[in-house]
C-alpha cells in the first residue's frame, strides 16, 4: 500500500497543492501574527479563520487533480484493469488527504517559533480546533475532487475556488452570529474578541460532525458512476446536519462557551509585592514584574499594595472583582508575543488608579487622572507608542501646574485625587487648588 501511495503522489497534483497551500498558509498567518501572538489558542482559531483562504485553494487541488486525470483519459485505463471502483479510488483520496493535512499543520508550525517563548498557556481545546481545521480541509480536497469529476473543465478549478473564497469571505456578514451557525462553518466563529477567547467544546463537536458529512459526501459523489445517482451524496449531508444541530450549544450557552475562565485566572509572583497576570499571558509574568513593582513603589503613600491584570471582556462582559488595594494593569502583546509598548503599562496603570471606578459613572476624570500618573513617573504626558494614545493638552497643563509647585504641595494634591477617586468625587479642580 505504501509503494502505491508513493507511486501516487508522483503522479498526481497532491505535492504541488500541499507546497501552495503551505505556502498560502504561512505568508497570511506571518503577515496577521498580531492577531494570534497572544497565545496557542489564539493561532488556532486564527489558522481555523484563514480557512477561508485555505479551503478554496484546497478545492481547486482536488478538482484539478480530476480534470488532469480526466485530460489524460486515465479512467478508461483504470476501467479496464480487473480491481473494484473502491479499490482505485483509495489511493488518490488518501493521497489528496494526506497532502492538505501536512500543508495545513506545516503553516501551523511555521507559525509557532514566533511565540514558542512567551506562549504558556496550552488549553486541550485548541487541539479540538486543529481537527476541526485539518477535517475540513480533507472534506474540501474530496469535494473538489467530486466536483472536478462530474464537471472535467479547465475552468473548474479556479471557478471552484472564487465561489469557495467568495461563500467563506461573505457567509459571516451575511448570517447572523451564533452556535449555529457556526456549526456549518468552520471559518465563522473563530474571530478573537479577547485574549481569553475559546471555542466551545460542543461547537467544536458540532463543525467536526458537519465536516465529515461533507467529507463523505465528496466520496460519495467521487464514486458514483452515474450521475444519476450523485443525489445519493445527500444522505450523508442530511445526516450530518441533523446531528449537528442536535450537538451544538446556542444561545447563552454559545456565548458563555466563548470565553476561557481557566485563561482568566491570575498567576502571581511568589514573592513581594505581589503581580499578577492571566494564565493567558503567563510567559510575560517576567517582564511585566519589574514595572509594575515601580508603579506600586510610587504609590507608597496610598492603599495600593498588588498588581492584577484588568481581565475584563467585552463579550460576553466580564470584570474582575474591585479591590481598594489592587491596581489593574492592561497587558497588550505584540506581533511577536511580548508585552507591547513597555513603557505604556506604568503610566496606564496609575492612570487607572487616580480615575474613580465604573461605578461611580461621570466623575470619573481621566485627565486630572493622566496628569497625577505622569506626575508621580516624572515624564510628561505625551502621545505616542509609549505614551498616551492622543494629545491630552488639559492633562499637559495640569502637569506642568504640578511641576512648578514645592514636591510636598504637589504631592499632597495627587494624593488627595486617589482619595477623592475611590469615594467617587469630583476631582476637576484638585490638582490647579481651586478645591482643597
């Protein structure tokens, strides 16, 4: 078996579609990685998206392979040797398979030296989402090869892969978000909202059963002889749905299966003052540490001992518990897993502590906030990379008020902001000595 596997994949197309597809597959994962440095989660569902790219292009392999069989008349040869349909079509099935499900874990690996020294975190759910990823690829190759064989036309392949690309690209503006829809595409679902994010493992049950029904559909429609008979490939389709939609969790069970809370949970330092971040982005504990450790140092004269990572989500909405003697930090990462923008997380941090909590709705002041953070860091607030998002001229001003006062004046009104902030209070004018 193994020397007509060999004999197989030298002859046909399999070798040339794995190098397009691995090839595809890595330049869209390289040129995205800030979409998925966060972790191994978050390549996975990233590679699980690019399906759209993937899927087509593995379409087109199979159907090309179909019509160069077919422009070699290599049926009517295979027709007049004494061995049964199964029996000649085995080979090539197996060899397409093997082919797109090397391409696709190759982008995979090509991919994971960029953050292999920062990534910690390694849920078993994102080994259910590579399976997902690698069935739907065989499904694509085998249906390509199906639809090449009933249509033997140049035109075929490339028409195959626009209609592919076109259906994957528009299917998830044009239906509406959810488990179930999700079930019946394996692309859709996949976008990553927070660095906690996750597919649930019904879902994923779910799209592995509707991949290979449509897996086994390709295979059925590959066999008939009579095309009469390619209806037969909607017994396994009708199957397949049906069992999808019994498996697949919707509603408020989808939504509070996209987040991770094993992901959310704080890892600490052992040691004094204590800093923590997310499971998620464990591999930075490192260098996070020393900085945190500086802003909490400058806040000596408040309440404020720990530093938690802010593990707040949007959707489904999420917040950690507030504490008077925890200051949140906002951990980003970059293109290539580490913290991005180092010298952004002291200033953002004291910023958050000077700014009254949610709770207290419109008197929360985040430039009498800014200027107190900047204050304390002894840098002027800036925009930039490093510094603040905008300009903030208010914030400047009142910074600059502070720098021209007696350190110990200065200093008192910065910390009667932070006092001002946790009981909720107008802190406008505390910093300029209108309000004492």
């Amino acid at each position: 078996m193994n020397r007509i596997l060999a004999i197989e994949l030298r002859r046909s197309g399999a070798l040339g579609a794995a190098l397009l597809i691995a090839v595809a597959g890595t330049i869209v994962l390289h040129a995205t990685a800030g979409r998925w440095s966060t972790g191994w989660m978050a390549l996975a569902m990233t590679q699980r998206e690019y399906l759209a790219v993937l899927s087509p292009l593995a379409m087109a392999a199979g159907a090309w392979q179909s019509y160069r069989e077919h422009r070699a008349n290599v049926a009517e040869l295979l027709f007049s040797v004494p061995r049964l349909r199964p029996h000649r079509m085995v080979p090539i099935l197996a060899t397409t398979a093997l082919a797109v499900v090397v391409a696709y874990l190759v982008a995979l690996l090509a991919a994971a030296p960029r953050i292999a020294d920062t990534a910690r975190y390694l849920p078993s759910a994102a080994f259910f989402v590579v399976a997902v990823g690698l069935v739907t690829m065989i499904a694509s190759v085998w249906l390509g090869l199906a639809v090449g064989r009933l249509v033997p036309a140049l035109a075929t392949a490339p028409g195959l892969a626009v209609i592919g690309f076109a259906l994957l690209i528009l299917a998830p503006h044009a239906l509406p978000d959810g488990g179930f829809t999700a079930a019946f595409s394996p692309a859709m679902g996949m976008s990553m909202f927070s660095d906690y994010d996750t597919v649930d493992g019904g879902v994923s049950a779910a799209q592995a059963l509707w991949t290979a029904a449509v897996a086994v559909a390709g295979v059925v429609l590959f066999a008939v002889q009579n095309r009469r008979f390619a209806f037969a490939a909607l017994l396994p389709l009708a199957i397949g749905a049906t069992a999808t939609a019994v498996v697949v969790p919707t509603g408020d069970a989808y939504d509070q299966g996209t987040l991770d809370p094993v992901a959310q949970e704080l890892v600490c330092t052992d040691d004094t003052p204590r800093v923590c971040v997310s499971r998620a982005h464990e591999g930075l504990l490192p260098e996070v540490t020393p900085k945190a450790r500086h802003a909490l140092e400058l806040l000596k004269k408040t309440s404020i001992v720990e530093a938690h990572e802010d593990t707040s989500t949007f959707s489904p909405p999420t917040s950690p518990r507030s504490r008077a003697d925890t200051a949140l930090m906002s951990i980003a990462v970059d293109e290539h897993g580490h913290l991005a923008h180092p010298r952004r997380l002291e200033p953002t941090m004291l910023t958050g502590v000077f700014t009254s909590p949610l709770s207290c709705g419109d008197n929360r002041n985040f430039t009498v906030a800014t200027a107190a953070a900047y204050w304390l860091l002894d840098r002027q607030p800036t925009a930039g990379p490093d510094g603040l998002e905008f300009d903030d001229p208010d914030a400047v001003k009142l910074w600059k008020g502070l720098q021209a006062l007696p350190r110990a004046e200065a200093e008192a009104r910065v910390i009667a902001v932070y006092q001002a902030a946790q009981k909720c209070q107008d802190t406008t004018d505390l910093l300029s000595g209108g309000a004492r």
